[in-house]
C-alpha cells in the first residue's frame, strides 16, 4: 500500500534540493507536485486542496535550520499535515459496556464477517474480553457458516438461530444469551447493504435502536477507492457510526480511502486490515501511517510485533545455551518461527526505514524460510546440537533429503555460524537479557 505514493512524494521534495531556502515559486512547485500525486493516489479533490494549501501556508516564511535543508524541512511539516489528515492519534474501541456491544455495518463484500472474526481474536488476546460472535446476516447463509467456520478457528463461541429471519430479534437474543453465559463482549455481523436499499438501512437503523450499541464500525474495502469515501458518508449520515475499519489494505490499493475518509466523515479510523490471516488487523495509528507513506518505515510497530511473541523463560534459557555455546539449530528454529508469527516477511522489513524502498521490486513470500526449515529438519538430533560433525557425506544425505543442494546447505550453516558468533559476542553481562526484554534497545 502507498508505494506508488511515497514514490511520487519523494520525487516532490527532490525539486526543493539544492535550494538554500523555501520561497513561494519554489514551494508552488513542489506542492503542485504533491497535489497531483494525492489525486493520483484517488484522495479527494477538496481533501487534496485543503492539505496543499495548509502546507503551503506553515511552509512560507519558515527558517530552515543549519542542521536542515528545504527538502527536510518540507518533509516533517507534510508528515505532521498527514498525521493531522488522518487523526493525530490512534482512538481505542469502546469498551465500557456490561456485555460491551459492537456492531459491524458495511457494503457486501467488504469484509466484515472476517473483520469480525479477527476483532473477536483481537480484543480477546489483547484485552483479555470473553467475546460471542453474532451471526446477523440472515440473506446469506453462506455468511453464518463463514462465522461458525472462523469462531472455530479462534476458538469463539458463534450465535446462531435457525430458522429466524428477523435480525433485530436475533441481536436482542445473543445479547441476552452473552449476559446468560458471562461473555463481556459482543460483536454483531450484519448482512451487507447499499446506501440506497432504503429497507435495509431502516432495518440496520433499527438493529441500532433495539441493541444499543457502544460502538458502531462502518467496514471499508480500502480497494474501492473514493467510493468508499462516499459510501461511508451517507452510512455516516444514517448511523452516526463511531469509527472505520479499513480492510485489504495489503492489496494492490492507491490509499486514497485512508487519506480522505477522516476529513469527509469526521470519524476516526480505527482498525485496519492488512491480510487474510486471523491476526492479520492492527489499530490504526496516523503518526506511524505518515512514517511509512513517507519512506521512514514503523520500528514501533516492528517493536510490538517482537514483543507479542517475547517469551521470557524462554529468552533466559536462550541466554544460557548462547554463555556456555551450546546455540544449535534446533534453537535457530524456534528464532525463526516467532520471526514467522510476526506477520509477513515483506511487510515486515518495509517497517524498517529505508528497507521498504529496497524490496519494492523484491519477491518475498512466506514460505521464505522453507528450504531452511527443510535443511534442519533433514539433519540428525545430534547433528542439530553439534553442527561441528557436519562433514561432506552428511551435508550431501541432508541436501539430498531437503531437496536442497550442499551449496545451500554449505550457506545456512555459515549463516548459522555466524548468528551464533554474534550472539555470543552480545551475550557479554547481561546486554542479551536487557536487549531480548526490551527490543526498543535494538533501534
């Protein structure tokens, strides 16, 4: 998502080089730039204008710093502008009611019914809620299995009614269920509809007026562009829903939805989606959407996704083994499946600043470990713990056994090596414990 933008901004910013300060015609320039790469990237006109002019104004009459250039100094104050554009800060989901009440409203084929699949296994491990997914789409049956399929996949109780057809009774009842069985949350799917089926806008309308919400999500496909704007504002007008969720913001998307929906419907964006995995939805933050939009990566979002699968024991018994240079590549395993955890591999390296720009053209899948896992798991127990015994006939029984050849056999162990050098190098005192404990001392 926004690498054609980021691209187009840099270019930018690079008329602004070699000047030794910001003057109108220089600045005209630039933004003129600018302007074009946001309607490029499908933000809206007025959206577009109001941004440009409001850099153009805290941009004239700046004194740019000795320690700054123009270019610099352009780019911080359109990163702050961006920020602004889409919220100034991450907004929390609601949660204060007594079964806490969440309803999920959007077009077809939206995403929803995942979303809410993913919103349950969220809250549920990040906020510690006992959540009960509520089938409300009673147009489409294929949209209750979906539910049932996905709660079981994350191990939460669905709702369901056979044979009921009226989805505000439904609503009514598995809250009264959730407070019957003690779940602290509930999220409510609905069916999809358009702005313009007015029956089905009365019936969302009156699911609201029967459930009374603590928070409404209005769920956007990110790929839908500036229709998404317009759709959310006339959901907007009817609901009063309390934030956005953008969804497939992974695909092959210009981003103009995410740039332009705050402005338009004065809501925050709250969560977003960012693949078709269960875990794939993070909140949204605008401070590290402009770090990324601009070429500066998200270290602390990097950092949160590392700390998710820290394990603490685990580390210290790590630390022990790397002291007295008994790492093995049983050990380097288990490195590489939390790495795996964390998300995909790409997106992960596009958090780190300057790397994203590097692997624009790169392929990387997730399945970019397999031939390594492959080797290890060809090797011998005693092999893995001692890869000193690795000989020519062994590594040849385990190319020939991983479907790899010795060359790539011959690079992992070297690779192996050395992380295990550098480990022990850094296992010195107690800088590997502090450092696994607090992965902010790796920036």
């Amino acid at each position: 998502m926004f690498e054609n933008l980021s691209e187009r901004l840099e270019k930018s910013f690079q008329i602004l080089k070699g000047q030794g300060k910001i003057t109108e015609i220089n600045i005209a320039e630039t933004l003129k730039d600018v302007r074009r790469a946001l309607l490029d990237a499908d933000v809206n006109y007025k959206v577009a204008k109001t941004f440009t002019d409001t850099v153009k104004e805290k941009a004239i009459g700046q004194n740019v710093l000795t320690s700054l250039k123009p270019s610099q100094l352009m780019v911080k104050i359109v990163h702050d502008e961006l920020v602004e554009l889409m919220g100034g800060s991450g907004v929390e989901v609601n949660l204060k009611g007594n079964p806490a009440v969440i309803l999920i409203a959007g077009l077809q084929g939206s995403g929803k019914t995942t979303f809410s699949g993913k919103l349950a296994k969220y809250l549920k491990s990040k906020k510690g809620r006992n959540p009960l997914l509520v089938a409300g789409d009673v147009y489409r049956p294929a949209a209750i299995e979906q539910l049932k399929v996905l709660g079981g996949q994350i191990d939460i109780p669905v709702y369901t009614e056979d044979g009921n057809t009226d989805p505000v009774k439904i609503a009514k009842a598995a809250i009264k269920h959730a407070k019957a069985l003690g779940h602290n949350l509930v999220i409510i799917d609905t069916a999809g509809r358009l702005a313009v089926d007015q029956e089905m806008m009365n019936e969302i309308a009156a699911i609201k007026a029967a459930v009374q919400p603590d928070e409404i999500l209005f769920v956007v496909d990110a790929m839908t562009g500036q229709d998404a704007v317009n759709t959310a504002k006339e959901f907007n007008d009817r609901l009063n829903f309390d934030g956005v969720v953008l969804t497939k913001l992974d695909g092959d998307t210009r981003g103009g939805a995410a740039l332009s929906i705050r402005s338009v419907v004065n809501k925050p964006i709250k969560f977003v989606g960012t693949g078709e995995k269960m875990d794939a939805l993070d909140m949204f933050y605008p401070e590290r959407m402009a770090d990324r939009i601009l070429g500066m990566g998200d270290i602390v979002s990097l950092v949160e996704k590392a700390q998710e699968q820290f394990d603490s024991e685990q580390a210290r018994q790590l630390q022990k083994k790397i002291a007295k240079n008994q790492f093995g590549f049983d050990d380097f395993l288990t490195q590489i499946n939390q790495i795996k955890k964390m998300g995909n591999i790409k997106d992960l390296a596009s958090m780190i600043p300057g790397v994203g720009k590097a692997l624009k053209d790169v392929d990387i899948d997730d399945d970019a470990f397999k031939s390594i896992e492959a080797i290890i798991h060809s090797m011998t127990p005693k092999e893995r713990v001692e890869p000193e015994i690795l000989n020519g006939s062994r590594k040849k029984r385990i190319a020939d056994g991983s479907g790899t050849s010795i060359q790539e056999v011959n690079r992992l162990i070297k690779q192996f090596e050395e992380t295990r050098k550098m480990m022990k190098m850094m296992s010195g005192g107690k800088n590997m414990a502090r450092m696994m404990k607090n992965p902010m001392m790796r920036r």
